[in-house]
C-alpha cells in the first residue's frame, strides 16, 4: 500500500478540502457512474430503506440514490456539504467518518465512494460503517489501485493530499477484517477500460454485508 498522508489531523486535512473545494469547485461524479454504484446495490425501485454515504462530497451520489432510498450522507466539508444541501434532499451531517451520530444497525445500505482512501484512521472509519449498517444491509465500498498505469506514470494522477494506494488483494484484505466480501469488480471511466485487466484498472468496488 502507498501512503500518501501529508496531513495527520482531521482539522487540517477538513481545510485542505475546504480550500480546495471553494476555489475549483467539488468533485462532480457522473450520472453513469452514480448509477453503475446503484445497479452493485441492485437498486431499482422505491423503497423505504435507508442509505448512508459516507464522505458524500457534493451529493452527486445521494442525488441518485434518493429515487429508491430515504439518504443521509456525512462528509467533514461544509462546502462540500453546502453543495449537496443544494442539490439533493438527503439528511446531512457535517462530522467525521471515525464517528458517525447514528445508531447500531440502522442503514440498509452504506456506501463509500473514493473516499475511504483518505480516512486518515481507515480502520476506525470501516468499524463505524460496520456499526451502524444492518445484519441483512449491503456495504459498497470504492478504491484506487495503486497499479493503475497512470498512477504509475504520473502519481500527481491521484491528486489529494490524504491518500492511499493499494493493490486489489490489500484492500481486500483490509476490507473483510469488517465484512464478508461478496462480490467485487474492477472500474475505469473510461469506456475501453473494460479492456483493461483487473490488475491495472483504476479502481476497485467491493460488495458485501457485515
Ligand atoms: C474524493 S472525495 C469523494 C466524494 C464523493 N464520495 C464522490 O464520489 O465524489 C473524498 C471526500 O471525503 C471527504 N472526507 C475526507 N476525509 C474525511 C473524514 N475523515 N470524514 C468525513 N469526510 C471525509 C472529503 O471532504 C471529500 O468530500
């Protein structure tokens, strides 16, 4: 795994987003890729379970999601937060990911889209997912692959400063110390990169329950 962690505070690492996000503006994932995340959760019909994102980001996510689930989403930037206010209606929490004010087993779904990689306490964070998710609720989680060729070429690729690495057996391994793995697959943005061997795809999804 490659550590990238400029920042060992939560505080500092909130500014740098914080900053970041008023000057260029959140990041904004596409209507394609929010479903795809929504077809792992075999999402396709109103109901009235409940999901949490977990370093939600501008809400581009919840703003899909809140067709089929009541949403909540949690993130450490207010500007980030300030813009899913904005554009969905999910409940927000402005806190951090080592401690989320929900109670044990209450979210049908828990989702952590490209974010869990820069958690500075990764393990804390995945605990807490654990805690709050249900017995019979789906985790997806979303990470980068260190092998990515572009990483390779040029590791300004993955471009925060907070930021983790790893190779799919890593995060796999990181991951079922809190969840039964059930499915997982490999993600580019790119239309070709189905082509793309799982080895040095960009990202990684894993699908599972607790
Ligand atoms: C790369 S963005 C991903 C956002 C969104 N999930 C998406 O797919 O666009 C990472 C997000 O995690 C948030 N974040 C980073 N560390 C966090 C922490 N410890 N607690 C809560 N949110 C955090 C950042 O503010 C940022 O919005």
């Amino acid at each position: 795994m490659l550590e990238r962690m400029e920042f060992d505070s939560d505080l500092k690492a909130k500014q740098w987003y914080n900053k970041r996000f008023s000057d260029f503006g959140v990041f904004e994932t596409s209507i394609k890729y929010n479903s795809l995340m929504l077809k792992y959760l075999g999402l396709k019909e109103k109901s009235d379970k409940k999901l949490l994102d977990v370093g939600c980001g501008g809400g581009f996510f919840l703003k899909q999601a809140e067709k089929f689930t009541e949403t909540f989403g949690v993130d450490f930037s207010s500007v980030a937060l300030n813009n899913a206010k904005k554009i969905s209606k999910a409940e927000l929490t402005l806190c951090s990911a080592s401690s989320l004010p929900f109670k044990n087993n209450f979210f049908d779904f828990v989702v952590c889209l490209g974010s869990l990689e820069h958690f500075i306490d990764m393990e804390n964070a995945l605990s807490e997912m654990k805690r709050v998710l249900k017995k019979d609720g789906k985790i997806l989680i979303y990470v980068p692959n260190l092998n990515f060729i572009l990483f390779k070429l040029n590791p300004a690729t993955a471009h925060q400063p907070n930021e983790r690495l790893a190779s799919f057996n890593e995060w796999k391994k990181l991951i079922e110390k809190y969840f039964l793995i059930e499915k997982t697959d490999k993600h580019t943005h790119n239309p070709l990169g189905k082509l793309i061997p799982k080895e040095f795809t960009y990202s990684f999804v894993f699908v599972g329950k607790k």
